[in-house]
C-alpha cells in the first residue's frame, strides 16, 4: 500500500499479484490490486479485482464503495455506482465515509434530488470530523523532522467533488489545503522533496512543461477541456519558448495525442514513473515554468509538484485549462511544512476579481490573463462552423476534433469515431425540432442542473409558450434522463412537447448544429464549463449566466466578456457590486454594435434577472438578433479576444516572462497583471 501511495504504481501492481499468488483467498490484496490499477486509469480491470474480492468476502463494505467507484467513472453505468455505494453504506454505516461522498455526488449526476439536503447535511458534517482529525495529524508536517507522519489518510471529499457539489468556498479551500498536505507529506514518507537544483535561462529560451493526464481522447478524464487547449503548445513563439508536455497516461493512439506530439516540441511519457521518478525527469530536462493542467482531478499527481522538480509551477483557476476550478491549497501547505508546490493561478478578473481574491479563498498567487483565462481552440479546429448554411461541416473531424460523450472503452459498447462526419449542415428537422420555435438549450452534464435551476428554466419556458429546450443525451440519459423529466412534469412541463434530447454525435456535427438554437441556458448552480461554454458561442449562440461566487459559476461571464469585437481591458473600470459582477464594469465591451454589450445583456447578478432576460430576450426578436449579431461579427472578424488562441496564447507566455524575471531577480511571487498584446485601439 505504500508503495501506491509513493506513486509507484508498477511496482504496487506487482506487490499485490505476488500476495494474491501466495494466497489466492486473501480479499484484501484483491482489493489493494484493484485500486492501484484503477490509479492507473484501468477501471474495468480494477472492476474486475473488488468483484473477485466480493465474492471470497460478500460483506466487503470497503470492495463495494470501490466498485462502485470504478462503475461512476462509466456514465452510462451511474445507477449501478449508486447500488454500489448504497451496499457499502448498508455494510458498515460509519466506517464508508467516501461511499456516503459518492452516493450523494452520483444521486446529483443521475438528478436523483431525494434527500439531497439530507445528504449535503451528512456529507458536510462527516467533513468537519475528518478535517479536524486530519489537521492534528498535518500538525505534525515538518520536512526536516524524522518523527513526522509519513503520510495523511485521504478525506472522503476530493476537491473535484466538493466544487461540484458545491459546498461552501471555504470548506472547498480547507479540503485543498488538506490535499496539498498530503501530497507533501507523501514526499515527506520518500525522505523528504528531492531537494532538486534549477537552473537558469543562461540567455537561452524559457523552457516550459506542461503536464496532464489529459493528452489524448481515451485519456482519464479527458473530454472537452483537452481540445480547449490542443492548439496552445503549437503557438508558442519558438524562437523564446521551450515547450515539453508530460503525459502522466499512456499514448491512446487518437487523432488529438498524435496532434499535440506533432506541435507541441516534444511529448514525454510519465506513465511508468513513480512521482519521484517523474520530478527526476521534469527537472533533469531544465524546465523553468511547469504548468499542472490536470491538479486535484481524476488522474492528477500533485506529489510530483511536490518535489519542486521546476523552480516555478502554475495551475488554472477556474477549470479554465484542467482542474476542478478553486485553490489548491498549496501556499498554505507550503508555509506549514516548509517546502514549496504552486506558486500561480492563472486567472482572469471575471473569474477572480482582484479586489476579492483573498476573499474568494485563494492561497496562490494570481497570473491574470488581460481577458478570458478560458482557453478556445475552434480557430483552429472548427472554422467550417463560420460558412454559410450552403457549406457543410468536413466528413472527416479534423485532428484532435474528437467525439463528444466519448467516454473510453470500459466496458467497450460505445461507438467510437472513426471521423466520419455529415455530409449536409444539420438542421432543425434532424433533431426533432419544430422550425416555428424558440429553442432555449443546455449541451452539458444534467449533474450540473439543481431544482433551482430548473425551477428558473420552468418558468421560462412557461413564459415563452411557443419555446422548447434542447439537451444532450449523454450515456448515463436512460436514469438520468428519466429523473429529469420526472421533475419536469412535477414542475408542469409537458416533457413531450417543451423538451427535446437529441444523442451525442462526432464533435464537429455537434460544434455545427449548435447554431440552430436561440439561446444556451447556463445552469447557474455550477455553470456549465467553459469548453461548454465556448462551443456554443462559436456555433453563435448567446449564452445566459449567473455570476455566481465561485470561480465555476463565473467562467461563463468571463468568456461573454471576451467576445465582444474590440474587448476593453477590464481593469479600466471596477465591477459592481465589490468586484463581484454587474452589468458593466469588469465584464463591460466595446465595440460592433454600440448599443449592444454582451456582458451586460448576457451576464445577470441572480436567478430572477437570469429568468427575466430569456424572457425578453425569446420576445423581443430585434433585440435578439442585435444581441446575436453582436457575437457573430466579433467571431467572425477575430477581433474578440475569446477565439483569438494566438492571443491568448501571447498573454500567458508575457505573465510567464514577468513571473520568471521576479524569480531571477530573487523576488517572491505576487499578484501579475499581463498585458495585451492587442489592446484595443
């Protein structure tokens, strides 16, 4: 077990075959096997190993709550997660803290809302126990102290999840915190961070690292937020930047891997590496800034950071480019054990307003991008989406362009893609939608929808008579989806006639039917993300948000602030409402249409302006088609900075100079401010 949670993941697998070798009724190693290789991104062979551990001990609480982790990670497999989770729950009551975790994650992912403030109540109390236990233990956390513990037990809650949930900002930077110390106390039980030396520019290129588990199709945890930033690595300018990506998976063989190993200078294969092995690996190559685009998601390894294997290390807020969205927590663990992890955030002032930022619960420093930190990459990859009707999308994806709910191969009766493509452009009739309608919709997860949320949609579409809304059937729809239309009908929807789910498609066939709706509703609990968000803005469908309090609930304001024609710089004014949003201010444009700013049509401060402008907007279809007018020209000109990814790409690399030349001059890092490289006129 320890060598799993060194990060020596060959080497446990091996542990654990020789312990069931020896003994081949010993449940527990069963048990141990299945969860090394569900780290190792295998879930359907882990699956396979708590089964075996089942049936040689039926009573296995702890084997069930892992089954049914691997079951969650199949989205067409969510109810059978939830029975799992359940058993174990039923099995040992108080002894399943991340079953009781997982149960109510996996009920909100299948819109199972029975009970849900009982379970926020009974996951938020089981915390505060296990966050109290936990910070007696991180007490003890000294690098140079040999009796300090060698490692912390894991809490039930991972940072991911207490995002989606959402619990509260402080309670998502207290689990961080915890996380960033366990890391670092992981590091600790391998004799301490390495101690690794840094070296400098010597006048040559900054050498920038970028590593994720996350660089290819079938990569665990892949998706959408993978494809946001597949053209970043190749836009660097070579003639100052170095850049290394570091896979922490294996090559999947996609079109997308096969792209990024094509522009990116080179690609490094971690897979097989222990995280003290990988830190070797990353520092014996003179990386200056190593980049996390994975964190404390599924499939990160923040004990590889914690060795310091580069001098400075950045992640993203938000979930702008990977990760779960809030603070890692890493400063403070920093400060408690004495060692170093992540020194910024890359960040926008919409995400995280400055004024606020240690309000919100940062730790970290803030690398502010001049306008979206949400990184957009149909430029490249979906310019077909911008012809005429006349025009149809390519019948091979282009590279990397991926399926959407392609979820890997586990159990393996999921089609796959091999980039065939439409031949004619969609419309209305191929998905069922009547052509006289006003068609709100949502492409995302229906986990991220909660009964207020719906309530708001409900009215709206009430309001709107001749009005329907258009969702994605993903793979987990047959229990999801029927859950959620339930709760229509409970709210006097007619589910026949106002709702329409249309299947997942090839991804450039979903970025091209995306313009036939009117307008993309956010779902104001936790936003929809900002891969989400950014498909249908391209497709040149508005998007209505709510500025929420977390960074997750303000990505989809910072991607309308960046799509005006010409966006101003928000620091030219200050937000209303402390810097917490408005209309206006920080989120506010210029440009195209003068009397049009999609920040102050789009972006609303609750849920009854957010039901009040659908309203207006399905009403009043000049003042549409001026809103919409407002968001093609500035796509279809490259003025708005949001589908600019050489910008974009520009701005990062400038804040990466500043952060490398404060920490060449032997300053701390602080709060930066990067420049545009286009500023407006």
């Amino acid at each position: 077990a320890l060598l799993k949670e060194q990060g020596r993941l060959p080497q446990a697998v091996a542990h654990f075959h020789e312990a069931i070798a020896i003994d081949p009724a010993f449940a527990d190693a069963y048990s141990n096997l299945g969860c090394a290789l569900r780290d190792q991104g295998r879930p359907g062979d882990a699956a396979k190993c708590f089964v075996a551990a089942i049936q040689l001990q039926p009573n296995f609480a702890h084997a069930f709550a892992n089954l049914g982790a691997c079951y969650k990670e199949r989205p067409d497999q969510l109810s059978v997660a939830a029975e799992c989770f359940a058993r174990a729950l039923a099995l040992d009551p108080s002894g399943q803290p991340g079953a009781l975790v997982e149960l109510a994650h996996t009920k909100q992912l299948l819109c199972d809302w029975k009970g849900r403030d009982r379970d926020r109540s009974l996951v938020e109390a089981q915390l505060k126990q296990e966050l109290g236990a936990h910070s007696a233990q991180a007490g003890r956390l000294k690098l140079d102290d040999s009796s300090c513990p060698r490692t912390l037990p894991p809490l039930s809650v991972q940072p991911a999840i207490a995002a989606a949930l959402p619990l509260s900002l402080a309670t998502q930077q207290a689990v961080s915190r915890r996380f960033a110390e366990r890391a670092l106390a992981t590091a600790v039980g391998l004799g301490g961070p390495l101690g690794l030396r840094h070296r400098g520019t010597g006048g040559g290129r900054l050498h920038v690292g970028y590593l994720s588990a996350r660089f290819g199709e079938g990569s665990e945890g892949g998706g959408q937020a993978v494809h946001a930033v597949a053209s970043v690595f190749g836009l660097h300018d070579r003639e100052r930047v170095k850049v290394t990506c570091y896979a922490t998976t294996p090559h999947d063989m996609s079109a997308l891997r096969q792209r990024i190993e094509r522009e990116a200078e080179s690609v490094v294969d971690l897979s097989g590496l222990s995280d003290e092995d990988a830190a070797r690996r990353i520092n014996s190559e003179s990386v200056h800034l190593l980049v996390d685009l994975t964190a404390f998601t599924r499939g990160g390894r923040p004990a590889i950071l914690a060795h310091r294997p580069a001098p400075l290390q950045l992640a993203f807020a938000g979930g702008g480019a990977g990760g779960h969205g809030g603070t890692l927590g890493t400063a403070f663990a920093s400060k408690k054990a004495g060692g170093g992890f992540v020194d910024y955030l890359v960040a926008d002032r919409v995400v995280v307003p400055a004024e606020v930022a240690s309000w919100l619960a940062f730790d970290e420093k803030l690398l502010y991008l001049p306008h979206s930190c949400i990184p957009c990459d149909h430029k490249q990859t979906a310019r077909f989406v911008l012809e005429d009707d006349a025009h149809a999308p390519p019948a091979a994806l282009p590279a990397g362009a991926g399926e959407l709910g392609s979820f890997g191969d586990w159990p393996g009766d999921l089609p796959s893609d091999s980039g065939a493509g439409r031949q004619d452009m969609p419309t209305r009739a191929d998905y069922g939608l009547p052509e006289d309608v006003f068609v709100f919709c949502y492409f995302g997860s229906l986990g991220k929808v909660d009964p207020r949320g719906l309530d708001a949609w409900a009215s709206i579409l009430k309001r709107v008579p001749n009005s329907v809304l258009w969702l994605l059937r993903l793979p987990s729809a047959p229990a999801a989806e029927r859950n959620f239309l339930g709760e229509c009908r409970a709210r006097g929807l007619d589910p026949g006639l106002q709702v329409v789910f249309s299947d997942a498609c090839p991804r450039a066939e979903h970025l091209a039917r995306g313009k036939l709706a009117e307008l993309f509703l956010d779902p104001p609990a936790h936003g929809a993300g900002g891969a989400t968000a950014c498909d249908a803005l391209w497709g040149g469908t508005p998007v209505l948000t709510v500025l929420g309090e977390t960074p997750a609930q303000r990505v989809a304001a910072s991607c309308l602030g960046a799509c005006n024609e010409t966006a101003s710089d928000p620091s030219l004014a200050a937000a209303a409402g402390g810097g917490l949003g408005g209309s206006g201010g920080a989120l506010a444009g210029s440009g195209g249409d003068p009397e049009v700013d999609l920040s102050k049509e789009l972006v609303c401060l609750d849920l009854a302006e957010y039901e009040e402008r659908a309203v207006q907007l399905a009403n009043d279809a000049d003042h549409y088609m001026r809103v919409r007018g407002q968001l093609e020209r500035g796509r279809e000109s490259g003025l708005a900075p949001l589908f600019d990814t050489g910008r974009w790409v520009a701005a990062l690399e400038a804040g990466m100079f500043e952060a490398w030349d404060r920490h060449e001059r032997g300053l701390e890092p602080d709060h930066i401010h990067a420049p545009d490289p286009k500023p407006p006129l």
